[in-house]
C-alpha cells in the first residue's frame, strides 16, 4: 500500500500538466550569420556577430495557435569604412505572423516582404514526418525526434509526448506532442523553447490575421523567390533573412 501512495505522488505533477490544453510558450529564434566577403575586409568581418537572435511566443490551445514576434526585438544594423569603402549590413525582421487552426486544417501567415505585407494561407496537413527513436530533454520533458519528409527543406524537430496537443512554432505541426525545437539545414537556423506556461487564455488573445495582400503559399513563393533573386541573394533550406549590402566607394 505504501509503494501506491508513492506512485501517486510522483504521478501527480504530470496528470496535472497533461489535463492542460492552453497557454504559451517562449522561443528563441537563431540565425547564423555567415557573410562572404572581399579580402581585406578581416576587420569588418570581426564586427559581425556570429548569429541574430530573435524572441517570439507561441499562444495555443488544444485546436489554435498564434506564433507571434516579441515587441523587443530589434533589426541588426553594422556600418564599416575600410580601405576607402564604406560598408553596411542591414539584416531587418519583418513582421511574420502565424495562425493555424487544427480542426479546420488551416494556417494563415501574415509576413512582410521587401515592404509589403502579405496574407499567405496554407494546409496544416501538407508536413509529413518520420518519426525516430532519438531523444533528448529540453524544458525538462523527454522529446522526440522526427523528420520532415520534404526534399525541398531539411527540418528536425523535437516534440513531447507528455503534452499531447498537436502545435508547433512557425506553423509547424501534425506531431503527437509540442514541439519545442526546431533544426533547419544543420542547424544554420534553430528555434528553441525557452519557457513553457500553462494559463487560461484570454478571449482575444489568438488573432485570425487579415493584413496583407492574400495569396496561396505557392504563389508567395514565386514573389518570394524571383526578388532573392533579383536581389543577388541565395535563399538556404532554413529559411530567407532579409539582408541589404550597400559598397560606397569615395
């Protein structure tokens, strides 16, 4: 009887956790920041930091969620003169809302795009993933590792069973668990949670978006792939980051 009343005891937390199906959690978004650029350059290239770090939160409920930016975050913007040059690195963070209804297989992004904003919509069952045997602890919750099954993106994500609600961040989900890590292309992007609490929502706290010129995530992409490249730039598997280079010779 007494090894019972053990059992419950430390049982207890996770049935708790486990009966709740709202509230939010804190991601931190990192990008590696590799810049190729002339020889001598070497002290321009020490200035530059090795990664951009951006704060965003996840508000969910067992059928919605709402991934969100934090109002703290701030564009990077590195000046340098040498060699009779002057240089500058302007990497900005638009605006990129997401919105994903389960019960309607729905997500809805709101993102800004070399200045203007766009209303992407999409399906929630188009991710398709391999699940493996992997694990590791993050937040203190065991997780799991699986694989997106795109051969045009290579994600890794790490989602917990123990909170069994089907959400993720940047949209990402169809996972039997929250998922609090995300891996892009080797790691050059990561998302990561950094805190996870369990609260009642307030009515108007997950917001449909509506701002933006509407467009299927196909047709974003086109937009979105012509002006990288009109730009000179390379968009990797891990996602694009605006950059504007600007070389002023006197």
């Amino acid at each position: 009887m007494k090894n019972k009343i053990l059992f419950l005891i430390f049982c207890l937390p996770f049935i708790l956790k486990s009966q709740q199906s709202s509230g939010e959690i804190k991601y931190e978004e990192r990008i590696k920041i590799i810049i190729d650029l002339p020889e001598g350059n070497e002290s321009f290239k020490k200035t530059l930091p090795p990664s951009q770090n951006i704060l965003k939160t996840l508000l969910f409920t067992s059928n919605e969620s709402y991934y969100r930016d934090d109002a703290k975050n701030e564009d990077l913007d590195i000046t340098h003169e040498e060699n009779g040059m002057d240089m500058q690195i302007v990497m900005k963070n638009p605006e990129n809302n997401i919105y994903t209804n389960q019960e309607k297989n729905l997500l809805i992004q709101s993102t800004e795009f070399f200045g203007k904003q766009f209303l992407v919509t999409g399906d929630l069952s188009t991710k398709k993933w391999k699940l493996t045997d992997d694990q590791k602890m993050i937040l203190g919750y065991p997780c799991q590792k699986a694989i997106l099954m795109d051969t045009t993106l290579d994600v890794v994500a790490w989602f917990t069973p123990q909170i069994p609600i089907h959400i993720g961040p940047n949209g990402f989900t169809n996972l039997p668990g929250v998922i609090l890590r995300i891996e892009f292309d080797k790691d050059s992007r990561t998302i990561t949670a950094t805190q996870l609490n369990f609260r009642n929502l307030k009515e108007n706290e997950i917001i449909k978006p509506t701002k933006g010129k509407k467009l299927t995530a196909q047709e974003f992409k086109i937009i979105r792939d012509e002006k990288m490249k009109e730009m000179g730039m390379i968009q990797g598997k891990g996602g694009a980051v605006k950059m504007i280079i600007k070389e002023d010779r006197n």
